[in-house]
C-alpha cells in the first residue's frame, strides 16, 4: 500500500515537472519560430530588394553602354556635318569670289560700253579703223624712226660745229642750277649724244653744260640740247671726252 502510494506520488511529481516544462519552453519554441520566420521573411524581402537592385545596375549598365554608343555616332556624325560645313564654307568664298570677279567684269564692258557709245561711231566704221590700224602703226613707226634719225643726225651736226667753231653765233653754255645732278639712261655713241633724267622739272636748260662722272672719276661734259618736263637730250663736248660715256654715268653740275 505503501509502495503505491509512493508511486502515484512519483508519478504526479514528474508529471508536474513535466507540465511545467511545458509552459516555460513552449513560449520560448514559439518566439524562435516567430523570429525564424520574420528573419526568412526579412531575408527573402532583402534578396528581392537586391535582385531588384541588380536587376536596375544591370538595366542602368546596359543603358550606359547604348548611350555611349549613341555618343560615339553622334561625334561621328558630328564630325561629318562639320566637315561639310567647312567644305560648305569654302565652296561659298570660291562662289563669292567668283561673283566679285563677275561684277567686275561687269563693269569693264559697261565702261567700255559707255566709251563705245561716246564715240558716235558706227560698227562698220570701228571695223574699218581696225583695219587700217596696222597700216597706220606702221606709218607711225617709220615716222618715228625717221624723225629719231634726223634728231640725231641734227644733234650730232650741232655738237661738231660747235666744237669746231667756238667764235660762233651759237649761244655760250647757261648756268645750270647748284647741286642738279642725274643719271645717263641712254647713250647714241654715233652721234656722239645721250639721254639724262634731269628734265625741265629738275632745272635742266637748253646749252647747259654737266660733268660725266663714273666711280668719282671725270669721263667728260655734255650740253643739254633739249629739255622735256622729265628728261633731257644732251652732246658729249669731245674736247672733254676722255671716255665713252655709258649707261648710268652721273651728271651734275660743276
């Protein structure tokens, strides 16, 4: 009897550990379930944010790599239209030039045009002064040859009698201004005459005499015969020739 009810207290005592057990773990079970389950919840909503992230990096990347190639065409073509605005540019200063070039011949053939109608000729009568152009050129230039002969046949004459007759009627050398002085441009060793660039403008006067001069030394002395505004004809004086004067000889007064 006694045994028994040893062991129906054996039995309540364990089985009230037992229940208490229960109680104190099964909040505990419950609470790690609770948190087992937020934390794979938190996990699954941490790798969809980041798939959904990697997902964005991936679409940003791949529009990155479309905008840089639309960048590289864009400096392609960019490259192309200023190619071709510079072509563009350089065919319009060509254009302009060639328009500039076209108003001025524009204005040559209005301005020979005016001349034309000045004139007051007819076309037959321009076409027969062309015709006769040659003809009368070379008439002109035989006269002038001509005339060049006999100047200088006169002004070798006139220096020879000078020479040879000092007594003469012929006027006495003038007095040229101080300091004039030139250069010989030409020189007709014939007739014994040359050509100065002392004028009537410079002071040059008919019978005046100037010295020749060649590296500083005395080549002779001339007296002027004629005069023209820019130039003078003058004979080499023979009694002072000591050598032939040539082209860009000084002359100046003595």
């Amino acid at each position: 009897m006694a045994i028994k009810i040893l062991l129906i207290l054996a039995l309540l005592t364990g089985g009230g550990s037992i229940a208490v057990s229960h109680f104190m773990v099964k909040p505990r079970i419950e609470k790690a379930e609770k948190e087992a389950k937020d934390n794979l919840q938190k996990f699954n909503a941490e790798t969809a944010a980041k798939n959904r992230v990697q997902g964005e990096l991936n679409e940003t990347k791949q529009t990155l790599e479309t905008t840089k190639s639309e960048l590289e065409t864009t400096k392609t073509a960019l490259a192309g239209k200023t190619k071709e605005a510079e072509d563009a540019t350089a065919l319009a200063n060509q254009r302009q030039g060639e328009v500039t070039k076209a108003n001025a011949e524009v204005a040559r053939v209005v301005k020979e045009s005016e001349g034309f109608f000045a004139l007051k000729m007819t076309i037959a009568q321009i076409e027969k002064l062309r015709e006769d152009l040659p003809k009368v050129t070379k008439e002109r230039d035989v006269f002038t040859a001509e005339n060049k002969v006999l100047q200088t046949r006169v002004n070798g004459l006139v220096n020879k009698l000078r020479e040879l007759d000092k007594n003469s009627l012929i006027a006495p050398p003038v007095r040229l201004p101080a300091g004039l002085s030139g250069k010989i441009i030409s020189v007709d060793p014939r007739y014994e005459f040359v050509i100065i660039n002392v004028g009537g403008k410079q002071g040059a006067l008919v019978d005046g005499e100037m010295v020749i001069t060649r590296n500083g030394e005395m080549v002779g002395k001339l007296r002027i015969s004629t005069v023209e505004p820019d130039y003078s004809v003058a004979n080499i004086i023979l009694s002072w020739k000591k050598k032939d004067a040539v082209e860009g000889d000084t002359v100046l007064v003595q």
